[in-house]
C-alpha cells in the first residue's frame, strides 16, 4: 500500500538514508501517482542528496498536482537555488506566498533567494566550498546557524580565494565542526563528534516527528539549498577575518530529565503517528481486525491525540461492533475535553456515536446526541443525519399508532357526532381515524377527509375545510362528494367563478349527481344578480375586494391593452366594440364583469 510505502520512507529519510527514502517513495508513487505529497516527499529526498536536477522534476510535479499548496512552491524554489538558478527560486518563493503568507520556510527561502541574488556572479565555484559543502551546511541543524556569522562567511570567503590560508583557521572550533558536516573530515574529537552526529541525527527525526504532528497534508521537513561560495572581486571581498583565538571545545551540558522526557514523549508520539498510518491502511483494505490492533498499540504508545480513538471507533462501527464503537467514542469525548481537543474533533466522535446508536435503534438517544455534537461544531453532515433520524422517528411512531380497527370505530363515532350536529366532537374523531387508518395503509381515507370537510363547512372554517376537500380529491379524482364539498366551500367564501368550475369537474366523474347540478345553478344565480345590477352596493364592494385579491384579476387590470379598452368603454364606446371583437379581450372583460370590477349598462 502507498501509505505503508510512505511510511517506510518517511522513516528513511529521518535516519539519513536518502537513497532508501527516494526507493520508497518511488514505489509509493507508482501505485499512487496523483499524490502530490509523495512527489514532495521524494523532492526533498533528492535534494538532500544533492540531486537538485531531480528535486527540481519532482517539485514541478507537486505544483502540478496541486496548485494551491504553498509547500510545493517551497520545494520548487530550494530546487531552483541549488541549481543557482536564482530568479526563478524566487519567482517560486513569492508565488507560494501568495498561496501560504505565513510560511516560514517559504518566507525564509524568499530571503535568502535575494541575498544570493544581491552578490556580484562569479564564474568559479569556490573549490570545497562550492554549492555541495554550502548545501550540507544549510540543511544540519548544528551548522546553519554559522551562516548567519559575518566573521565566519569572510573566513570562508578567504579560504575560497586563497586555499592555503586554511591554516589560520584551522584552530577555530566553527571550521572544525564545519568541515566535519560539510566534507566528513573528522577535526573534532571522537566524542564531540559522535555528539554533534548524534545530535544532527535527533535534530533531523524531530524534525519529521514535528511535520507529521499538525496531520498536514505533507510529513517531511523543509530543505533549502545553501548559495555557493567561490572567489570575490576586489571591490566586493570582504577583509580577511582575523585569526580566531583558539578554544577549548565547551563540554557538553548533561540534558534534564525534562528534556529527556520531552524527547521521548515525541518519539512516542512519531511511533504512534506510524501505528495510526498502518491502521489507516488496513482500514482502507477492510482489515479491520488488524487495524484495530494498530490504533491500539498508537494510544498506548500516546494517549494525547483522540483521532486514534475516533478512527477505532469507524471500524467498530464498520465491523457492526456498535456497542464498542458507542464506548470509544465515549471514551475519546471525555479524554477530547481532558485535553482541551479540537471542538470539530470532538463534534466527530459525538456524530460517530450518534450513527450508531441509529444502527441500534435507539433513535431518541442518536437524536440527542447528533445535538450535543451540533452545539460543538455546526456542520451539514450531522444536521442531515438528525433530520433524516427524526423523520425516521416519526414513521416509525405513525407505523406504531396504525390500527384501522381502531380508525373504522373512530369514523362511526364521528358520523353520531355529525348527525347530532356536535361538529367539533366530529372533527376530533375523524382526526383521530386518519391517524389510526392514514392514506397508505387506509383505502378509505378520502372519505374521512371529505366528512372532516363538511364538519369544517358547518363550523365557518372554510379554508381548513377547503385544504380537506383538495386531499379528498387528490386521493379519489373521480370521488364526486369531494367536489360537492369543495365547490359548497367556494359558493359560501363567495368564490362563485371558482365554485362553477368545481362543480363541472365533479360533473365530468358524475354528471347525474343532484347536488353538483344545484350548486351549479346557485352559482350561475349569483352571478346574474351581480351582472342584472340586483346585488346591493355592500355586496358589490365585498365581490370587488375579493376579486381584486385574485393574481388572474391583478394580472388583467395590470395589462396596458385591457387598460385602454376600460378607457375606451368609458370615452369612446365605438372603438370598444372593435376590441371586443379580439377572443381574449372579451374573455378578460367577461371575467371583470363576473368578478363585479366591470358593471356594463
């Protein structure tokens, strides 16, 4: 697996063994050739063996494969300046930090790029302190720091110019452990230089260690190319640096058992990061047996990072172990809040044992819990997982009440109730029998509605019955009663158009049926009366405010031409005659004179 292949290189590369980190990562790329991380990884295996040419392909690919990621602009521009192709390393630094702008190394590089910019060119390489030895003093820990000296960089300015002025300096400490790192010359004592190796070494896996703690998408430590040395003119070298006085090597100071426990807290810490990366692995190849054991082994290892539990607890949930999914993440909030964890880390745990529990089927403690973790971090996931367990509740309690023994004897005691004209005790028992006997299990649901509607008719509510006269109808389109109900609903909220339209639907499912054939004809009564100029003015002015809250009857007295043929049947009746020839004039007209906005004669 790539992942274990990474790790195996990570490894490596902390130990100093490039040439087996650049081998691992390799493979690690051909099964996973579009992970950008790999390539940066490999970029900097590369680079530390001077392999800049290399480190420069790889770095290209990384920007490649993720444009956005200013580590890779970091890669690109060490490359560039161990190629002392200077320009385009800090085109590379500034474009990465328009990406990252706090990125110290990127920060770091772009200096660095414009100091070694700042110097005159020079055609020599500098001898050994050409760009390799530059390099190697750039990237240890221990040497780096001399850099920076202004005393030390004209004492090797000088030796550049003039080898044979080593021998002034050879007694200063900076030189000795200098040339030790820069060209394994050992002109130190064996111990202080088994110590500095030793030292560079731990340096190096802290390093490593530090760059996989933040679980970014990279785990490798930056590398920046040192800028080479070589011979200076006269107007640009600096003066000869005075012979240092020599020292006597400083003894090591014994480290306190604070910095020892800090030491081996981070290794626990890198051990268990690699325990967590296989038991990613074996998780992703359902292993699951396995990767358990490897998230076990990284909280013993370190019990301060609550994603090993968090990820034990998927593959619980994964194996269908629900109860030790639901433990671990019980177990990772409480240690999570101990810690003082990421809130979204702990929101996770809480949603993963939610999920559970909804496996389990105890939804009301899965609702409560997709809560708790709501009020920890708000995010889409878990406000879907909550609404689609509350709606599943609810089925689940509808599915429970159903009974339609229960619903038949509910809608007899609501037609006693009806027929001894004690309507509201109706309404509550024909509730009561669509909750009982609801239209997926109740064949005869739209009756219920239909009687609830009439119930709604006597009582003055009209748009609660109307609502159940539409639902009467959407269940049973050819059920007559339904348009009896609506249509009488409409006649009475004085909706005479609208209750005429009603009335010969229902006739088109039954045209013998008596009671749509009345209503038909009371509606066409009405009408008359408003259009004979017979209905009062009180019941003209409540048919036009009505009317005028119809969007059809907006939408007409709004339109620019039925606005001119008003005008013109008021100023110039002959002209109005000609519109009234136009069909869709004459429909519109006929509609304002129905509604009572329009009186003719």
């Amino acid at each position: 697996m790539a992942d274990a292949l990474k790790a195996e290189g990570n490894k490596a590369f902390s130990a100093k063994q490039y040439d087996e980190a650049v081998k691992h990562f390799t493979a690690a790329i051909n099964l996973d050739p579009s992970n950008h991380v790999l390539y940066s990884n490999r970029s900097a295996s590369h680079a530390s063996l001077n392999q800049y040419e290399e480190a420069l392909a790889d770095a290209q690919k990384v920007v490649e494969l993720k444009p956005d990621w200013g580590k890779g602009y970091s890669r690109l521009g060490a490359a560039h300046h161990g190629l002392d192709q200077l320009t385009e390393a800090v085109s590379a630094f500034e474009k990465g930090l328009t990406y990252d702008p706090q990125n110290a190394a990127l920060q770091s590089g772009l200096k660095e790029a414009k100091q070694a910019q700042s110097r005159p060119q020079r055609g020599a390489q500098g001898g050994m302190f050409g760009p390799e030895f530059m390099a190697k003093l750039h990237m240890n820990p221990q040497t780096r720091p001399l850099l920076s000296q202004p005393d030390f960089m004209a004492m090797l300015h000088d030796m550049g110019s003039n080898p044979a002025n080593m021998s002034k300096y050879l007694a200063d400490p900076r030189l000795q452990q200098a040339l030790s790192v820069g060209l394994g010359i050992n002109m130190m004592s064996g111990d202080k230089f088994k110590q500095e190796q030793g030292m560079n070494g731990a340096a190096a896996a802290s390093s490593a260690a530090e760059a996989e703690e933040d679980d970014s998408d990279d785990e490798m430590p930056d590398l920046e190319p040192a800028e080479p040395l070589g011979p200076t003119d006269a107007a640009n070298k600096p003066a000869p640096a005075k012979p240092a006085v020599p020292q006597k090597p400083a003894e090591p100071e014994p480290e306190s058992e604070e910095q020892l426990e800090r030491k081996a807290k981070l290794q626990r810490k890198e051990e268990a990061l690699k325990a967590k990366e296989l038991g990613n692995a074996a998780y992703k190849a359902k292993n699951f047996d396995e990767a358990i054991s490897h998230y076990d082994k990284a909280y013993e290892l370190f019990d301060e990072d609550i994603s090993f539990l968090t990820n034990r607890a998927a593959v619980q949930y994964e194996k269908g172990s629900y109860p030790e999914c639901i433990a671990d993440c019980d177990k990772a909030v409480e240690r999570g809040r101990e810690l003082r964890a990421d809130y979204k880390m702990v929101a996770k745990a809480l949603t993963r044992k939610g999920n559970a529990l909804v496996k389990m089927d105890q939804l009301s403690d899965a609702i409560a819990t997709y809560h708790k973790a709501l009020t920890e971090n708000r995010n889409a996931d878990t406000l879907k997982r909550l609404q689609d367990t509350e709606r599943l509740q609810k089925e689940q309690t509808e599915a429970a009440y159903i009974n339609l023994d229960v619903s038949n004897e509910e809608k007899e005691k609501g037609n006693q109730a009806f027929k001894e004209q004690k309507y509201p005790e109706a309404v509550k028992h024909y509730t009561e029998a669509l909750a009982r006997g609801p239209p997926k299990v109740n064949p005869e649901a739209h009756k219920l509605y239909s009687n609830r509607a009439a119930c709604y008719t006597k009582l003055g509510a009209w748009d609660a019955g109307l609502k159940d006269a539409d639902e009467c109808i959407t269940l049973k389109p050819d059920f007559a009663k339904g348009y009896v109900r609506k249509g009488h609903l409409q006649f009475f909220m004085k909706e005479h158009d609208e209750a005429m339209k009603t009335y010969e639907q229902g006739l088109s499912h039954d045209k013998d049926n008596s009671e749509l054939r009345e209503g038909l004809m009371r509606c066409q009564q009405a009408i008359n009366k408003f259009m004979s100029g017979d209905a009062t003015e009180e019941e003209l002015a409540q048919r036009r405010t009505r009317a005028m809250a119809d969007p059809e009857i907006q939408n007409i007295m709004t339109d620019p031409v039925m606005r001119q043929v008003l005008q013109d049947l008021q100023e110039n009746p002959r002209t109005a005659q000609k519109h009234m020839q136009e069909p869709q004039i004459r429909m519109k007209l006929d509609k304002l004179i129905k509604s009572g906005i329009v009186r003719m004669g």
